[in-house]
C-alpha cells in the first residue's frame, strides 16, 4: 500500500525583536498614508509651532488652576496678596527687629517687601513646574498636546498672583513715603525678563520631576538656600565688600539677586544706579534668554518620554 506523504508543517512566524528596525516595505506603505510612529517626538520647529497653536489652552489652564486654587478659602484669592504680606512680616520681625538688617539701608520695609516678593515668583515658579507633569499624569496620558503648556502654565499663573499683588507692593511703597516716578515703568522689562527665566526654570525642573518624584521634596531645601545667598533680607553689598573677589562676583551674577535689584530700583528712588551690580540689564538679559532656551531644548528633548512607565 502506497504511502501518503504529508508536506511539512510551516515555520512559525517569528516576531521582530525589540530593537529591530522596521520592515521597509511596511515603513513606505505607512509614509505613503501619512502615518506616523504615535507619541513620537516632533522636530523643534513643528513642535514650536504646535505650542504656539495651544497658546489659548495655556492660558485658560491658568486662568482655571489658578481659581480653583483658593475656591475652597474663604477669604479666596485675597490670599495671593495676604500670603508674601504675612511673610515679609515675619521677616522683618526677625531680620529687621531682632537681626538688625536693616541698618543702613533706607526704606527698609518697601526693601524687604520688594525682595520676598520676586523671589516668591521665582521659588513658586520653580516650585510648581517641579510638578507641572508628575501631577498631571492623567492629563499627559489622555490628550496629546505639547507637553510645555504645563510648566509654561504653570509660570503664567505664579506671574498672574505676582501681578495681583504688585498693587499692594506700589501701596506699600507710597505709604512708605517713596514718591512715585517714571522708574516704576522699569518695572515692565524687569518682570518679562524674569518671566522668560523663570519659564526656563519650570521646564528644566518639569523634565527633572518627571523623572525623579523625591526632587519636589529636595527642592524647597534648595530654594530656601538660594533665597539667604539673594539678599531678600539684607544688603548683600555689605557682604561683598569685603569678600574675596571670586565670591563677590558670585554673587553678584546671582540671577535671584539680579531681578530683585532690578525691581528695588525702579521702585525706590533710594536705591541708586551705582549700587547694582555692573553691567545689571545685559546681564538679567543674558539670564533670561540662556535659561529660556536651555529649558526648552532639554524639555523638548524628552516629549515622547513623558507620562510613560
């Protein structure tokens, strides 16, 4: 009896490794209809101009964060103003009363609040942008928009509180008995130029705590530090008088104390030219755009990563 021959079985199909490139057939059928690799990073000028086009949605997030903030205080978003107005007093009760800080400086408490005000941009700015992605996890997984309307959000609403409560530091001021003059319209490009450094901050920070959570705990030790070495409470002239040269220019490019010096300035008409630090524009000018553009080159360099794992 003749034997039947049956045709081997077939090979199983063996799925392309992990880091296999891609059929290429498949590859000119997909760029064929437009398809794309999803969550892919786009390059720095579609991705510019996509965030751009989300420039509305970045302001109404703010405008809601920032309601919601105190929807829940009775005294609402009367605390934007009550909060640095509690911390300056505090700090002039122990900088001013007890540590006598205020020695040489004329109109020491538009001074001090002028200082604790800028800063508390800065440090809420950096603070918030620590966790403009960590905390919004369920946002970044469901929608896809550039990731960089968060942090820059994020400094939108710090720059709206600060902007609020510039009318109780003008107050403060001209209580004081500090004339008013045209130096306040300084006020203008002090505030933009450390907005840009600021937003350059808050996306540094958003990629770093994207990827390390305990950073939001370490940062409010380091920003405590950076705030003493600013001279919020103090002269820091006094300091770098004396100093060894490299640390007095230190301090000097410190760009915390850059922008509050910038602001004293305009505010008050005691704090002359000769008292800043040489070469003050260029270098808030200098600080911004560096920190602007490094913040959102190496945010932009993690786009796809961010809401993953």
């Amino acid at each position: 009896m003749p034997q039947t021959l049956t045709p081997p079985a077939p090979a199983p199909a063996r799925a392309p490794s992990p880091g296999a490139s891609p059929d290429p057939e498949l590859r000119a059928l997909a760029e064929r209809h437009g398809l794309a690799v999803s969550g892919a990073r786009p390059t720095l000028p579609a991705y510019t101009r996509r965030l751009w086009a989300r420039r509305h949605f970045i302001g109404s997030f703010a405008a809601a964060r920032l309601t919601a903030t105190y929807t829940t205080a009775k005294l609402g978003q009367l605390w934007q103003v009550m909060t640095p107005l509690l911390n300056a007093g505090v700090y002039y009760l122990i900088f001013g009363v007890l540590l006598h800080t205020n020695r040489g400086i004329e109109n020491f408490i538009p001074f001090l609040c002028t200082g604790i005000f800028i800063f508390t941009f800065t440090q809420s700015t950096v603070l918030a942008g620590t966790r403009s992605i960590s905390g919004s996890l369920g946002l970044v997984r469901a929608l896809h928009f550039p990731r960089a309307c968060l942090p820059l959000a994020h400094t939108l609403i710090q720059l709206q509180q600060l902007i609020f409560s510039m009318g109780v530091l003008g107050a403060i001021v001209l209580l004081c008995g500090v004339p008013l003059t045209w130096h306040w319209l300084l006020m203008v490009p002090a505030l933009l130029l450390q907005s840009v450094f600021n937003a350059g901050l808050a996306m540094i920070m958003a990629r770093i705590g994207a990827r390390t959570s305990d950073t939001a705990q370490l940062m409010p030790f380091m920003l405590r530090t950076w705030m003493y070495a600013s001279g919020v409470f103090y002269d820091i002239s006094n300091f770098t008088r004396d100093a060894p040269h490299l640390v007095a220019v230190l301090l000097d490019l410190n760009p915390a104390l850059i922008y509050i010096d910038l602001m004293r300035y305009a505010l008050i008409d005691t704090v002359r030219a000769d008292t800043l630090p040489a070469h003050v524009w260029p270098l808030a000018l200098g600080w911004a755009l560096l920190s602007g553009t490094v913040g959102y080159l190496y945010f932009w360099k993690a786009e796809e990563e961010y809401g993953r794992g």
